[in-house]
C-alpha cells in the first residue's frame, strides 16, 4: 500500500491540520480488519454504525463519544476452565475509532444478537443554519418622481 508524506502540504497550509490527520488515520486503518463493521445513512442527517461483535457482551464493550470521535473498545476476560479443540469464534480485545463530522453526535447504542449499534445524528446548531434575509427597500413615500414625459 503507498504511504502519503503530508509534510509539503503542512508549509503551506493554514487550519488544514484536522484534513491531513483524517487522511493518515485512514492509511493506518486500512489494515484493521477486526470487528467487521457497517456505516449505514438512515436519513438525511442520520447515520448508524453496526459492528459485529459474536461472543462479547454489553458489559465487555464501551463506548466513548469525545469531540469529534467515537471509540468503541472490546476486551473479553477469558476463563482458564474452557478447552477449545476449535476457535474460530475471535474475541480478542479491539479498540475501533471513527472521525464524526462537525455536529454529529452519538444519540444511543444498541446491543441486539451480536450486533452493536451506534445510532448517530447531525445537530446543526440554529445560528448555523441557513437563514433568509429580509432586502429592506426604499419606502413608497421617500421616492419622489423627478420628471414625468410620455414617449
């Protein structure tokens, strides 16, 4: 896989900093495989995440929402009585991030059947919504005709 140096771009560039630390968080997590996961759109401003989870459960598992990024850790504590003759079943622990958006925010977790989801809403906030502006014009009474000819 190629490897991008962003250093260049750093010279010359003013507040780009979040941009460039998405772009290499995506080439260092390219190789993470583990848990399988899906990024749905439920609505215009509503998304969920799904992560596969078989053989944890909701206590083993935590979610933290910071800023502008969501971690969902995994961490299984095994007991030495069990034989297996086959694993095929991973619970190895895992730590799994995910770059939000401005004003999204995680609005509840779900655990149902193996499957963990993240419901995710974007919240503009009212000052930063578009806005009609009112084009104030000149009253009828100001306006006084200068000079009125017929053609």
């Amino acid at each position: 896989m190629r490897t991008y140096d962003f250093a260049p771009l750093f010279r010359s560039t003013i507040g780009f900093d979040r941009l460039f630390d998405l772009a290499e968080t995506a080439q260092r997590g390219a190789e993470e495989t583990y848990p399988p996961y899906n990024i749905e759109r439920l609505a215009e401003d509503r998304y969920q995440i799904t992560l596969a989870v078989a053989g944890f459960s909701p206590d083993e598992i935590s979610i933290t929402a910071e800023q502008n990024v969501v971690t969902i850790e995994g961490g299984k504590t095994e007991k030495a009585e069990r034989e297996f003759l086959y694993r095929g079943i991973s619970t190895r622990q895992f730590k799994r991030q995910f770059n939000l958006a401005d004003y999204v925010q995680v609005k509840n977790a779900s655990f149902d059947n193996g499957l963990l989801k993240i419901e995710l809403v974007r919240e503009i906030p009212e000052a930063m919504k578009p806005r009609r502006i009112a084009i104030n014009g000149a009253a009828q009474a100001d306006v006084h005709q200068i000079e009125s000819k017929a053609a």
